[in-house]
C-alpha cells in the first residue's frame, strides 16, 4: 500500500529514491526497518517493556504480548504439539499446537505463530507455530434470534429450549450471514434455513442455532486432522457458550471426542497472565504452568455412530443450500 508506506517513511529519502521492478511493484532499497517498525520481540519476555505513564504502576514490566486466540490457546496450556482448544464467543475459533514447524494449509486454515517464549540469558525459544480456523457466527447467532427474531429474551433460555424436543427433526440453520469462514472461505454463501416443516416450533430454531456452533467447530476440526496429521484426542473448550450444557455435549457428539472445560473458563486473560509470570520467574517453565491448569468438568460422546453420520449429512446437505447465492456482479 503505498499511502501506508508514505506514511510510514514520511517521505524520507527511502521513498523518493525507490526503484520498480519490471512489473511495476516498488523496491524499496533503504526502508528505515528499525525505526519505521515495531520490534519484534517474543511473547513471553521482560524485554518486551515496562510501564512509564501511569503513576502507581510505573516501571512494572510488561512481560507478554499476545492475540487473542494464542493467549486462550496459552491459558489452556497446549504447549505440546496437537493440543488444541476452541473458543465460543460471538464467532468461534479454534486454534492447535504444531510445534517449531510452521504447515501451510491445504485445508482452507490459517498457519499462525502461536508464541514465542524469552530467556533471559541468552536467546529466545524457537517461535511455536498454530493452524487456527475461524468462525464468523456462533454465539452471535443466538444474538441474532434474541435482537432480531426476538424469539428469546437471554441466550441463557437457550440450553432448556433445546432440550425441550428430542431432535431437531431434520431442520438445519446455517447462519453464512455474511459468507462461510474456515475451512469454506465462501463469501458468495448466506444465511438459510431449511428442512422447516408446519411442525418446527422455537425451540426447533433455537436447537438448530446452538448446533450450528457444533458442525462448525467439527469442519474446522476435521480440517485440522489431514493438516497436522493428528488425531486430536479431545477438545479443550472455552468462553461463554461452555455454559451451555446442551452444546457442550452436542459438540462431543458430533466430534465422537471428549469435549474439556477448565475450571477458569476465561482463559484469554490466563494465558496473558501465564506468559507474563513466566516472564518475570514466577513459575520456572511450561510445565509447571500445566499443572495449575484443572478440569471443570468433560463431556463424553453419547450419540451412537448412525445418528452422527446422519446429523453429519444433513448439515452438509444444508451448507451446499447456503452456496452461490450472491451473484458476481452483486
């Protein structure tokens, strides 16, 4: 983006004097890297920084620096190669380990760093790379049903209303509201709903709302599983819709894998919390960090093999009815 380069340089020489290649596209031979740039630094670390501004905490390092999603990934402790957790919160994003080896993905997922641990006597940890997926809608669906629909008054309605039928009688919701995201990446898609018959109620909506988070999660998972040529053993979950008894053991279902909840659910915070005491040697490594990491409660696959494949069919069948509904020239 040239603006944002002429910005940057502030029409310092490096910029004036540029030269283009054949086709066109700027080299810049003397960009001032280390001034026009942050420094890049690892995650966990006192080198990071330390607070000047604000009077009563001033000089307190600033001992880590992460995303949103990493810092969740850290505060569940995934620190070895095919762990993973996935977070529920207005979209849904679910992110695993993959070691000091970065894999491009041919599955339709994001390959990340996912942290970076300082020494401070000598060199840094190798980076720790991540295949992350992301969802645009989950819990913002159910949102959606109590903004827009008003067919509830609080998402905490939601886990007795889909318990209040058997099934969701083969109506299935996919909220592409603006598009599908992992591992689809399909812009032209949008929200449907169908299978509906005279017979759905609410609470058949509302059902099929919730597991619309679970199929979702089970794309991003099994995209992860040819990826990383891992079989994930089970799923640390997080974030505000691991409340939902019904979508916690829905999701174990249509996974066929443990679904685990922390004891301290908002692991965002943890894990930024996790990097920075290791920074500043209030636990001595990784793995003393994992021991304080304890399970609130898990969630076993209940449903039997038929009904999952069943369920598994009549999502897809529903995403393809989401498919090529926006025009190229719309």
């Amino acid at each position: 983006d040239e603006t944002l380069v002429e910005a940057v340089c502030g029409g310092s020489a490096c910029w004036k004097n540029n030269k283009a290649n054949d086709d066109g596209v700027a080299i810049f031979t003397s960009l001032p890297v280390e001034t026009a740039l942050p420094k890049i630094v690892p995650s966990s670390d006192r080198a990071i920084g330390s607070i000047n501004s604000i009077f009563c905490l001033k000089g307190v390092v600033i001992g880590s620096i992460l995303g949103d999603q990493q810092a969740a990934l850290f505060g569940q402790t995934c620190y070895r190669p095919g762990e993973a957790k996935c977070t529920y919160g207005t979209g849904l994003f679910l992110m695993m380990n993959t070691g000091v080896k970065p894999i491009p993905s041919t599955q339709g997922l994001l390959t990340t760093v996912a942290y970076q641990l300082g020494n401070p006597s000598g060199e840094p940890e190798p980076p720790i790379y991540a295949l992350e997926g992301s969802v645009a809608f989950s819990g913002s669906t159910i949102g959606w049903l109590r903004d827009r629909l008003e067919l509830i008054d609080s998402a905490s309605e939601t886990e007795s209303l889909a318990l209040s039928v058997p099934s969701n009688e083969n109506m299935y919701l996919v909220p592409a509201f603006s598009g599908l995201f992992a591992p689809h990446w399909r812009p032209d898609a949008r929200g449907c709903m169908v299978g509906l018959t005279a017979s759905h109620t609410k609470a058949h909506m509302v059902r099929a709302a919730l597991e619309s988070s679970a199929y979702q999660a089970r794309e991003v998972f099994d995209a992860m599983v040819p990826d990383s040529k891992v079989q994930l053993k089970e799923m640390r979950v997080d974030g505000g819709a691991t409340a939902n008894k019904f979508l916690m053991q829905f999701q174990s279902d249509v996974l066929d894998t443990p679904v685990v909840r922390p004891e301290y659910a908002e692991t965002t915070g943890l894990g930024a919390a996790f990097a920075a005491g290791l920074a500043v040697g209030v636990w001595a490594d990784v793995e003393e960090v994992s021991k304080m990491w304890k399970s609130d409660r898990v969630w076993k696959p209940e449903m039997v093999a038929a009904e999952r494949e069943r369920c598994w069919k009549g999502w897809n069948k529903a995403v393809k009815r989401s498919l090529n509904w926006l025009d190229d020239e719309e």
